[in-house]
C-alpha cells in the first residue's frame, strides 16, 4: 500500500461478538481502494478493493437489509 497509515473503523451497526470487518476509507479519494481486514486479526493479513467495487458492495448489502433487492 503507501507510508500513510490506514485509519480502521467498524460499522456503528457492528455489535456482534466481534465477526466484523474493519475498513480503512481515508485510501479513497487518494489511491482509489479501501483496505479491509478482519478485526478479530488486526495484525493479519488485508484485502484492498477499488473503491467502486466496495461502493456497490455497499449499496448492495444496505439495499437487501432494507428489503429492496
């Protein structure tokens, strides 16, 4: 990735015993992706998708908890 360190978050919806994933949005607007990682394994290994591909997982997942899709 870049010198820049990621800025973790989790959901405020993410109160589950700790299945969560993190993401780190302040890649972005800069370097176009958005690191993910487990957060039960902060140190473990990360994924970085585009930030397209993550938008539309967004949407996706948001669209079917409302009971659109």
């Amino acid at each position: 990735m870049t010198s820049e360190a990621p800025r973790w978050y989790k959901s405020s919806y993410s109160d589950n015993g700790g299945a969560c994933l993190e993401a780190a949005d302040n890649f972005a607007a800069t370097h176009g992706i958005v690191p993910i990682r487990d957060s039960k394994n902060p140190t473990g290994p990360q994924l970085a998708f585009p930030t397209a591909a993550f938008a539309l997982f967004v949407a996706s997942v948001k669209s079917r908890a409302a009971g659109i899709a």
